[in-house]
C-alpha cells in the first residue's frame, strides 16, 4: 500500500519570532534525517509570511519535501467556498482561477514546487476541483470512499483521499502518556488498510495545535467575521508545553512509519504520478461491459474506465458510428455532467428512439463538454440518466429492464448518497458565515458526480484500454 504523511500549516498570524513558526522546519529536518517524505500544505498567505519574515532554514527544511497550496488565504472573508457559492457554473470556476492563482505562483516562486491544491475546513465545491484541474493541479481530500479506492477521478481532476483514521496527535505530542496510546493504534490501523486499499493517507499534524490553544480561524475569522489585520487575534501558547518533548515524541512516529512492512511512503506529487493516467482510448469490448454494468444497476454507474457521463457519450457515439479496422475503439472525451437543473423522469422510455437520443447527446456534448439537463420533447423529454439505460440496452440488444430494477438518478451511483452526506457536514466549519450558502453548492457537487470514476494504478487497467496523462478534446464529428 502507498501512503503519506501531510501537515496543515496555517499560522501568519503569531509574531515572527514565535516558535510556531519553526516548528514545520523542524518536523520536515526530522522526516529528511529518517528518509521519510511529507506534504506540507500551506496557505499561500502563510508563504508570503515565511518569506517576507525571512524565515529562510524553514523554508529550505520545507522544500526538500512536497509542497500544496492549502488555499491562497485560508479562512479570511470571503473564503473561496462563500464566493463560489454565490455565483453561477461558469462564473464560480472564474472565480476561482482568479482567487487561488495567486497562491499557486507563490509556493512556486518561494519553494520552488506547487503539487496540489488542498482542502482547508470546509472550503469543497465541484467548481474548486475543476478549476484546479485545469491548473494541471489534483485536488487534495475526496469526498469520496469507494471501496478499496482512496483516489478517484471527479470534475475530470484527480481527488486524493485524506486521513481517515479516528485518533490524531496535534495535542499528543506534548503530552507523551497521551502520545502513547495514539502510537499504538498505529500498527493494527496501517495493517488494515493495507488489506483493503491500494493508498491510504495519514496526518501529521497541525503544527500550531501542537502548542496553541485555538486556530487563528476560530479567533478571527469565525462565523464570517472580518476584522482588519491589525485587530487580528493571536492565539496563546497552551501552559507547560515543552518543544523537545514534541519534537521527541514525534521522531519516534516517524521511526515507526518507516519500519512499516507494509507501506510504501510517497506524497502528493507521488500519488498523482502513480494514479494520474486515465483511460483516453478503449476498446469496443470495454465498453460494452461498461453497458453491462449500467443495465445491472438499472441506470448510471461508473466502471473501472469509463465514468457515468463517458459511458453515456461513448454509447451515444458507437450507436452513431461504430468502431471499426479503420477506427478501433473510441478516444475518451472529458464529458462534464449538466450544469443546469435536472427536470423529474419521464414517465415512459419504451417508445424513445435510441438513434434520437443518441444524437441529441453527441450534438449537445460536442457544444459544449456538457450533459444536457435533459433531452427534448422529440426524445419524451427524458433525463440524462434515462437516456444512458435507453443506450446500453440498445448495445446489448435488450430490453428495457423492469421499472422495480430502475435507478434513473445520478444518486444512485456508488458512493455519491456517501460523499454528498459527508459534503453536507462542510456547511458546519465554524468560519462559515452567512455569505456561505451550501445549498447550491450541493447541487452542482451533485450533477457533476456524471464525472465519477476510480483512479487506478497503470498495471490495474484491463486490456482494450490505452491511458494517457492529456486530456482530450472533443475529437471530430461523425461523418
């Protein structure tokens, strides 16, 4: 199994000559001393501060390992998530491109590296992944637990899974009886997921609980509250902490993570070249399992290769124009779900034209990369999902399966019910003000789950798959 070890490193608040500030420094000169990689995910605010402060060793210490943006300026209002929330499809992926940039450029310029984009809190949103994306940058913590998959695909970005352990040793380390019973749990925990996942994540820390009583967002940013810079709270020091018993206490987690027999150590930029080649071509033979396993559920799924929303194009093409010896297989679109409201079912699908609706899709998706909502009154106005049970029935020549072994929703797709509960609970991030609205955030999270996918590692892939690390373009016309 692979795995990593990441740290949220967040203080630009405390005064320059606070030992906070040294102490990602310090865990990263351990981790180097041991042969152990780390992620260090960092505000951008929080970059500017180590360089304009001249905190020079921290920053080489932090460099000889990987490096995220952990949102350009953490909690501060606007957060990304309350303005994206606010704003329409494309507007809200602008926003964020014209938000998070800024903090992409600084890791780069200050610690030569910018692996990923990292969730801070409760800052999710379908647009956030997508935009990261299309900055060539994965997104750090999914929503998503499918089994025996910790990275996924999702907004056509990969998505890394987090820490999902229930013990964590931000106040641990300096209480060392307390410190104890966490590291033993360290053992059985890696052993399990190891028979389970092919990756897994754990949590350094972070730094600043380690000795602070509180975050900085809970002093000055909490419920959306705003204050200016030079009103801004600092957190205290909590009694009898002791920096060597920390920075003991964690060398000897590091000591057991490396002996682990069971776990390669990696990090971001690791796990993103391990799982980061998708499917761009397959073969008529996967994709007809892909209808396959469509017609099992009774409407949209996701298979190993092909999301709900590229079985439902790919369908809609091979019906059009199917493979041939001059043209074997079809490339891989990056088809995104609809971005518009969804309208209810249709009552009836028996009398739809498969040829109809194959073509109102093809026509809509080389328009624009999107789903329609849903398909004209020429194809009974049938959703999307319907649409996709309508084409892989037509593929495998049967029919239509019974109404009582239908599923014509996107929410019946495994792990989607799962991801949007855990997504709801974001909505409680204490800085979340009123300018938050989590409703349509929901919504689009929702439509966009047409995108879901494993991510696999290379060897994983069957045969009839060709994988590459582009993203393909709507390719040419049928003729």
């Amino acid at each position: 199994m692979y795995s990593l070890l990441y740290f949220d490193t967040e203080d630009f608040v405390s005064p320059p000559d606070h030992p906070v500030h040294q102490l990602p420094g310090q865990f990263a000169e351990i981790m180097t001393r041991h042969g152990l990689p780390g992620c260090f995910h960092i505000h951008g605010e929080k970059a500017r501060f180590m360089q304009r402060h001249g905190q020079r060793e921290v920053i080489e210490a932090i460099s000889r390992h990987d490096v995220s943006l952990h949102y350009d300026r953490g909690s501060i209002h606007p957060t990304t998530a309350e303005e994206v929330s606010g704003l329409p499809w494309f507007e809200g992926v602008e926003r964020v491109l014209f938000r998070e940039l800024p903090g992409f450029q600084a890791l780069e310029r200050i610690f030569g590296k910018c692996s990923s984009l990292t969730q801070h809190g409760g800052t999710f949103a379908a647009q956030i992944v997508y935009a990261a994306g299309k900055l060539g940058k994965p997104f750090f913590y999914s929503p998503f637990r499918l089994p025996g998959r910790n990275v996924v695909w999702y907004c056509q970005n990969l998505l890394i899974g987090g820490y999902q352990a229930g013990f964590y040793f931000d106040r641990a380390y300096c209480d060392t009886p307390e410190f104890e019973e966490q590291l033993a749990k360290v053992d059985g925990y890696l052993a399990e997921r190891a028979r389970e996942y092919d990756y897994t994540a754990m949590f350094g820390c972070h730094p600043l609980i380690t000795i602070m009583d509180e975050f900085p967002c809970g002093l000055n940013w909490l419920r959306g509250s705003s204050p200016e810079p030079a009103r801004w709270r600092v957190p205290e020091m909590m009694e009898g902490v002791s920096i060597e018993t920390i920075l003991l206490n964690f060398e000897r987690l590091v000591q057991k993570f490396v002996a682990q027999p069971d776990v390669e150590w990696t990090d971001v930029a690791g796990v993103a070249e391990l799982f980061g080649a998708r499917p761009v071509r397959v073969s008529d033979e996967v994709l007809l399992r892909g209808a396959e396993a469509v017609y099992e559920a009774g409407g949209p799924t996701f298979t190993d290769e092909l999301s709900a929303a590229e079985l439902l194009f790919l369908l809609a093409r091979r019906l059009l124009q199917p493979a041939s010896a001059h043209a074997p297989g079809y490339e891989v679109p990056q088809v995104m779900g609809p971005i518009e409201p969804e309208s209810p079912p249709a009552a009836r699908l028996g009398d739809v034209s498969a040829q109809a609706a194959a073509e109102e899709i093809t026509r809509a998706c080389y328009a624009s990369g999107y789903l329609p909502a849903r398909l004209s009154e020429v194809c009974g106005a049938i959703t999307p999902e319907q649409a996709l049970l309508v084409l892989a029935s037509e593929a495998l020549g049967r029919e239509l399966p019974p109404l009582d072994a239908r599923t014509e929703t996107v929410d019946a797709i495994p792990g989607v019910r799962e991801a949007l509960a855990l997504a709801r609970r974001f909505g409680d991030w204490r800085p979340h003000g009123p300018a938050y609205l989590q409703a349509p955030l929901l919504e689009h999270a929702r439509r966009q789950c047409w995108t879901l996918k494993p991510a696999l590692l290379a060897g994983q892939y069957a045969d009839g798959v060709e994988l590459g690390r582009h993203l393909n373009p709507m390719f040419e016309r049928p003729e």
